[in-house]
C-alpha cells in the first residue's frame, strides 16, 4: 500500500480509466491543456453560479406567479418590438459597413465628394440602389420600432420596479437613435442634408451662453462646411455605433435576468 498521496487532478489516469473515442479523447486533452494554464472550469462554474443566484433573485413575473399561460405575452406583437428593433439595428449596421466600401465623405476640402460618391453607388455600383435602400429603410424602420416599443413599455407599465435602470438605458437609446438618425442624413450631401444641416446649426446657436462653443464642436463653425460633414461622418460611423452596441447589449442583458414585464 503506498503512502503517497493520490493526485485529484491526475487527469491523465482518470482519462485511462474511460473509455473514450478518439474523438472525445482529443476533445478533453485540449480542455484539460486549456484549463491548467486559463483555469477555464473555474470561470465556467462562476459563470453558472452567478446564473442561478440572478434567476433565483430576481422577483417572477405574472405568468409564473399566477401559472398563466406566458405564451400570449411573448408572442403578442407589441411585445415584441424590442426584438424587431435590434434586428433593424442588425440589418443597418451591416448594410452601412458595405456602404462604407464605397462612400467618401470628402476630399481635399471639397464635402461635394461625398454626392458624388452616392451617385456612384446608386447608378453604377452593382445592388448599390438595393443596398443604400436597404439600409436607408432599416434604420427608418428600427426609428418606428423603438418608438413604438417605449410608448408599449410606457403604457404597459414596464418601466416600473424593479425595472427603472432599463428604462432610463432605453431612454438613452432612443436618444441615440434619433442622433443615429441625424447624423445619417447628413452624410449624402444633398440638398436636405444641407439644409438639415443648416437647421442643426441654427438650433445649435440658439442654445444659450453655450450656443456658439457647440455648434463649433458638432458642427465645425456657424455655416457648413467640410468640417460639418467630417464630424457627422466620425459620430456616424465611429462613436455611436460602439456606445449604442453596447448599451443594447446591456439592455438586453438585463431583460434576460429579469424577464419581460406584463401589464401591471
């Protein structure tokens, strides 16, 4: 009998114990190579713990309170707009990166550029009509749907403990969305961009004592110019999409841990 104390890691005679395919064998040699230098087992059980504690915490909804049937709330239509809205966000985000292939926002000074680089792309870039409708319609869409869904959050009484951070991050996004929105119709440099833009810049200044310092910082100065369209193109393309990605990925987080609310 040895006195040498056994190994509980000793996954090696533990693996010679089972039989094990090929397959499955590789597979844990892997695992258990990742997981001596990651600790990866460690970070799952965590993950897990933390997953039950939070579902366990978290009050339940009416559905499973009462043991209603939860299958008319998660299939009524305005209930799911949520849903709807961050497929939208989906389908312009992509469609705008392929647009960015092809779209300049100007050159050597001249924000004219950017019209001309539309032009292209609606008359002689193969599916560039299709793809800047394509996104030009998702984010009018995604503008309708998050509308629609605070109003239905809003009335429904959604917003309500333990609900009120979502709520104020949904506020936040449809705020973004509205600068998402702005930002965009800037970009082709027509004539309702100009003008939009000119209108920008007039409410801008109309903001008192601080007026002129932001229609500087958003605008580039008191009329349009290349600097207009270069901020509007950087806030477009750079800046919101990453803090509104991550909003919603936050948003949707929360709605996970805490389930969707029916009308109080």
């Amino acid at each position: 009998m040895s006195l040498e104390r056994k190994d509980e890691m000793d996954h090696e005679g533990w693996m010679e114990s089972k039989e094990l395919s090929p397959v499955e064998r590789g597979y844990l040699t892997v695992l258990i190579w990742l997981d001596t230098r990651l600790r990866i087992v460690d970070y799952l059980e965590i993950l897990e713990n933390l997953y039950y504690k939070v579902n366990l915490q978290m009050p339940k909804s009416h559905t499973e309170q009462y043991n209603l049937d939860n299958k008319f709330w998660y299939w009524y239509p305005l209930y799911a707009l949520g849903s709807f809205s961050t497929i939208a966000y989906v389908v312009a985000a992509i469609s705008g990166a392929l647009l960015g292939f092809y779209y300049s926002p100007a050159t050597t000074g001249d924000p004219t550029a950017a019209y001309s680089s539309i032009t292209y792309i609606m008359t002689e870039l193969n599916f560039g009509f299709f793809l800047r409708s394509l996104h030009r319609w998702s984010a009018q869409v995604m503008v309708a749907a998050v509308f629609l869904h605070m109003l239905r959050v809003y009335f429904t009484g959604a917003y309500k403990e333990p609900r009120e951070l979502n709520w104020i991050i949904g506020i936040v996004l449809i705020s973004l969305t509205m600068v998402f929105g702005y930002t965009g119709y800037l970009l082709p440099w027509d004539q309702l961009a100009f003008w939009a833009g000119q209108i920008g810049v007039e409410m801008a200044l109309s903001i008192p004592l601080a007026g002129e310092w932001v229609a500087q910082l958003l605008f580039g100065g008191f009329t349009l110019s290349q600097a207009t369209l270069q901020r509007m193109y950087i806030l477009h393309v750079f800046f919101l999409p990453f803090i509104t990605t991550a909003l919603i990925a936050i948003h949707i987080g929360i709605v996970w841990m805490q389930g969707i609310a029916e009308p109080h």
